[in-house]
C-alpha cells in the first residue's frame, strides 16, 4: 500500500511536469526536475521491490507452516512509509505553491504518506521491535 503511494506521488509529478511550463519549456525539460524525478523512480522501484519480495518470503513461509518473518515485514513498512513519505515531499516540492492546495490530489497523497508513517505503530518503535529480532 504505502509504495502505492509513493507510485501515486511520483505519477503526479511527472504530471505535473510535462504540463507545467516555465521559461518557455515544460519544467521536466529542467535538469533538476530530471534528476529528482529520477530520483523518485528509484526510490519507488526500490520499495515496490522489497515489499513483493517480502510477501512472497512471508507465503513461503506459510506455505511451509512456519510463522512469517516479522523483522522483514517491519523493514518493509518502515521504508515503505518513508519513500512514500520523502517522495510525496519531493512531489510537493515540483508542484511549487501549487502542491499544497487541495486543487491538486498531491495534497492528499502528502497528507496519507505522512500519516502512515504513524499508522499501524510509529515507524520508529517498530524498528526497534524488528532490531531486537534480528
């Protein structure tokens, strides 16, 4: 769910920046809005990964009637919010102004990521618990 989100944000972005023009060019023209969305790419794509490889880790796990590997579970959770998070900011940030108000989804999906860094135990007591299973 939360690299859901974190693909949400960077959707938005991209967007965003083959419509926005500034100096004559849309600003995906601009090389700084390149690498951060680049960036963003990244960071998605890392987390969608670790999230399916550890669902499919934990079904084997149950397939084989042994209890999920919860630390894995944690890892994925906790960087999952955080790219969402930190990728949603990054959105934010291309969208200007515009990005806080509640004209564009962007603002929401700001909102959400920032919230489930929260949700479901604070991001970092769970990595405590996982620290300790380690």
């Amino acid at each position: 769910m939360f690299s859901g989100t974190a693909h949400s944000a960077y959707d938005e972005a991209l967007n965003y920046a083959r419509e926005r023009i500034q100096g004559g060019r849309p600003i995906i023209e601009h090389q700084n809005i390149k690498l951060k969305l680049f960036d963003m790419f990244t960071a998605v794509e890392a987390a969608r990964s670790l999230s399916r490889r550890v669902w499919l880790y934990n079904a084997s796990q149950r397939a084989a009637m042994q209890p999920p590997a919860l630390e894995y579970s944690i890892a994925s959770k906790v960087l999952g919010t955080e790219t969402a998070f930190r990728v949603a900011s990054q959105a934010v940030q291309i969208f200007g102004g515009n990005g806080l108000t509640k004209e564009y989804v962007i603002e929401k999906i700001f909102r959400d990521a920032r919230a489930a860094m929260i949700e479901d135990g604070v991001n970092e007591t769970l990595a405590l618990l996982g620290a300790t299973r380690l």
